[in-house]
C-alpha cells in the first residue's frame, strides 16, 4: 500500500532538522526525541520542544516547520481533551490518528508542513502511527521521522523485538538518537523521552535520560546556561 503522494521539495523540507522515534513494546510505547531546531546551515534553538503529551494515553512526536507542527500537536490535544468530556472516556489511539490524518489531509491550499508520529496505549494494546504531511497514515511497529532517521533506523533494525521492554526501548531509542545525532548535523543538543503504559504517562527527566546515558556508556549531552 501506497501513502499519498508528497512531492519532492515538500519531503525534503520535512527531512531537515530532527530525529525522531515511536516503538511499540510488550507492555506499551516509548516515544523519543533530540532537541536541535536548525534554519538552513543555522543551529537556531537548543532545547526545541519536539514531543507533546496529547492525552493521558498517548502524546506526538513532530518534525518539519516547527510552526506547523506544534499547532497541530495543539489541535489535536484541544479535540481529544473535547472527546473525553463529552464521552467521559478517551479516544482510542487510531481514531487520534485518523482525526490527526484528516486535518492533514483537508487543508489542500494551506498545507501543514509536518510529520508527525503519534504513540499511546488504549484497550487494544500499544500502538505507533506515522502520519505524513498529506494525510497518509500507517501504524507500524517501530517508526523513525526526520533527517537523522536513517541513522536511526540502522540501530532500530538490528535492536527492535516485540518482546522489549520500555525500559529496553528507552535504552533503544537513546541508542539510535545518539547515532543520528553523530552523523547529522541536524540533530543533537539532548533527548526527550516519553514512555506510556497502560498505568501512566511518563516524561522522563533530564536525570532519568542521563542515568540511562550513562549506564550505556554514552557521553552526556552538554548543559546549557
């Protein structure tokens, strides 16, 4: 199956400037990101806001236009948090993706320059969502956006399993972020990283993500003033 088509210079925009990462494990999603927000050649922010709880079951990770990619993690969160109330229950994670997939889809003459990947756990178990600029939506196992994902993907390839852990895929994920961020110059700068179980949502810490660092022998990201 195809995604809707995206043209060329579109792809190539959305390519630039970040790595993200959504894994599905056996007791729920781990989603990640780095912190670097370019313009062209240009470092322009450090500590870029890249990875957004949408809901007490599931958050989004964005890449391309840093514009258009943190108000539709805004839309998104005002219409679920808008389900809730009006059903007293949350939205699944792939009626979340459709909604996500639709707003793309419907603005034609005002396009989004994003893509985002959306991860949660609802009654159906873990679930990870790529959803392309155009609207073109597809759930899979493991997922990697961005200029930094074929770096990524390279350390995903050979360390996913369906049998990891979240704490497994932190350390995964930590894994592939620092090999992107080794070898494109569009990421670096730190790590964000969420984990979602069907218990809670949890943002780890500065001092959570640096213990893990250090434990797998990967130097500390440097602190900022």
């Amino acid at each position: 199956m195809m995604q809707h088509a995206v043209s060329a210079a579109d792809e190539e925009r959305l390519l630039k400037g970040t790595t993200t990462i959504g894994l599905v494990l056996k007791d729920g999603v781990v989603l990640a990101t780095e912190r670097r927000a370019t313009i062209g050649s240009m470092i322009a922010n450090k500590q870029t806001q890249k990875l957004f709880k949408v809901d007490q079951n599931m958050g989004v990770t964005i890449a391309g236009m840093v514009g258009d990619a943190q108000v539709l993690a805004r839309y998104l969160k005002a219409e679920v948090s808008l389900y809730r109330l009006r059903r007293n229950s949350p939205v699944n994670v792939e009626g979340a993706a459709t909604l996500l997939a639709n707003i793309l889809s419907g603005s034609r003459y005002y396009p989004y320059y994003a893509w985002l990947i959306l991860g949660g756990v609802d009654a159906k178990g873990g679930h990870v969502f790529s959803v392309d600029p155009a609207g073109g939506c597809i759930e899979d196992r493991y997922c990697s956006i961005g200029s930094g994902s074929t770096f990524a993907y390279g350390v995903l390839e050979e360390g996913y399993s369906r049998d990891l852990s979240t704490s497994d895929g932190v350390d995964l994920a930590l894994r592939g972020l620092t090999v992107a961020m080794k070898r494109d110059s569009a990421s670096g700068d730190g790590y964000l990283c969420h984990v979602i179980t069907a218990k809670e949502y949890h943002e780890m810490s500065d001092d959570e993500i640096n213990k893990r660092l250090k434990a797998l022998k990967i130097p500390l990201p440097p602190v900022l003033p």
